[in-house]
C-alpha cells in the first residue's frame, strides 16, 4: 500500500532524500487550492492544535514542524503513531531528544506560544504499520498547557461521526500536494463520508486499505478539500468534539480517494495511558 509519510522523511541536516521524496504524493489536478483548499486560521481561535516539532531532525526553518497534534488534557497530546516511527524520525522516539510540541503559535516563524518538551509517548500496540490501523499515539508533556487549550473528543455512538457532518481539519502540512509547506496553521472544511466511499477507493489494493473499525473515512465529495501531508496527527474536529486524526490518503483533495482519519472513538483508550518516560 501507499506509506503514509508525516513531511517527508529527512535527515539530521532537514534535507529532503530522494527516496523520502518519491513518497510524496505526486500533484493532483487541485494542486493550486490551497491542508489543500483551506484557508487561514488563528491558533488563539483553535489552542488545541499544536504543531510536533524536532529542529535535530527536522532543521529549524518551520521550527522543525513535522506532524500535527492535539491537546486532549493539559498534559496530554494525541498524535498519529507513524508520527513516531522510524520512518519519519530517522530512529525512536527516545533517541529524538528535542521532541516538542509548539502550542499557541499560528505563523511556526513566528515567536509566540509556548514550546513544551515531550516527557513520555505511548504508541497504541494495536497500531499496524503496513495498513495504519489503530495510528494513535499519546505524548505526556513535561509542562501543563491551559486547560482552555482542551478539546472533548467522541466518544462511540457520537452523532458527530454521522455521515454529512460537516468537519474542519486543521494543519500546516502541504497546501499543494507538491511539498509546499505551509508557515501559518490553516484549516479545511471537509464531510464524514460513508465508510464505503473509502472501502470503494482503498479496497486493499496498491492505494491502501480502508478498515472502518479503527479509521474514519472524510473528504470533500467533489474533491479539493482535504489534509495532504506534513497534516499527520493533526484533529478532525465536528460539533466541536474530536471525531479524527489525520492518518493517511492516496494524493491530496482528489475527489475519488478521501482523506483517511484514526477514528478516535474506537482507538482512544480510556482512561489515557500512561507514557513511557523519556530520559
Ligand atoms: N500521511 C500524511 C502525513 O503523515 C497525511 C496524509 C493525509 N492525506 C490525505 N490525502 N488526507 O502527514
């Protein structure tokens, strides 16, 4: 299937290898909308997204933003797993010692908010990397962040996972579906789709596997909204509660392959795990 890629993958120095590259997706025929066919939001509108950051890893230009998260309590941050992987940080988590999450910073060149380091992570042991079933994982932070910053997430059987609910995703990932990284957070408006419009396009095949127990399939039916990569982790919000997690997709906004989320619900434990510890 498609690897799902957080940015692309790079090494100690933030440069992009070619090999990390050829699993980005390739342009689409929405590569000029600009998350792709979002517009701009204010973190001080949204403090539960957070931006996961490694400057070691991922060089310091976007203040070495690679993946999105969300605040669930003030010291709990729930990400995608393959954020974790050895994929995209080149090692394990332990060994990535500058591990934070920015909170309360829209533009990631800009000062503002608060960086807190990373103190534990847990990785659901039901995740599946060859299919992303079950990709949650949950950071400890060494700090508290305000408990306004907390959003409620779904829990099963939430009306908000009805399908043609409207839901917003949020992110500074690729605004093009050609690497395009964006500075400042934006947010698209995207649908709950039907499971079965991702079993239709993710059958098991070359494209990837869509498993409605543990993913939750979104889109924008005609196609040009949607997460795109660097999103990775980042909420899928409706009725103002945690319905998803951006997980993965085949290209960016194309009508006929939906964004892919970790369906909250079903993966989140509760109550939240402890971390493991970091040193
Ligand atoms: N796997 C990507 C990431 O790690 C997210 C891709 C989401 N793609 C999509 N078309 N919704 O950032």
């Amino acid at each position: 299937m498609r690897r799902p890629i957080a940015r692309a993958v790079t090494g100690a120095l933030g440069l992009v290898s070619a090999a990390a590259a050829a699993l980005v997706a390739p342009a689409t025929a929405t590569a000029d909308r600009v998350i792709v066919g979002g517009e701009p939001v204010e973190v001080a509108d949204t403090p539960w997204v957070v931006a996961l950051s490694s400057r070691d890893r991922f060089g310091g230009m976007r203040a070495g933003q690679f993946c999105g998260g969300v605040v669930v309590a003030p010291t709990k941050v729930l990400t995608a797993a393959h954020c974790l992987s050895s994929d995209v940080l080149g090692g394990a988590p332990e060994d990535v010692t500058d591990l934070a999450v920015i909170a309360g910073r829209t533009a990631l060149t800009g000062q503002g908010g608060q960086e807190v380091g990373v103190a534990g992570t847990w990785i659901n042991p039901a995740y599946e990397p060859a299919t992303n079933a079950g990709d949650l994982a949950v950071l400890t932070l060494k700090s508290a962040l305000p408990s306004s910053y907390v959003l409620a997430t779904a829990g099963p059987g939430d009306t908000a996972y009805t399908p043609g609910t409207t839901a917003s995703v949020y992110g500074w990932g690729d605004t093009t579906g050609n690497g395009t990284y964006a500075t400042s957070l934006r947010a698209a408006r995207v649908q709950v789709l039907e499971d079965a419009a991702c079993e239709r396009a993710y059958p098991g095949n070359a494209k990837g596997d869509y498993q409605a127990a543990t993913m939750l399939c979104a889109g924008d039916p005609q196609g040009g909204r949607d997460a795109c990569q660097g999103d990775s982790g980042g909420p899928l919000v409706a009725m103002g509660r945690l319905i998803g997690l951006v997980s993965w997709g085949s290209g960016c906004g194309e009508a006929a392959n939906p964004g892919v989320y970790t369906r909250v619900s079903a993966v989140l434990p509760d109550p939240l795990p402890v971390s493991a510890s970091r040193s």
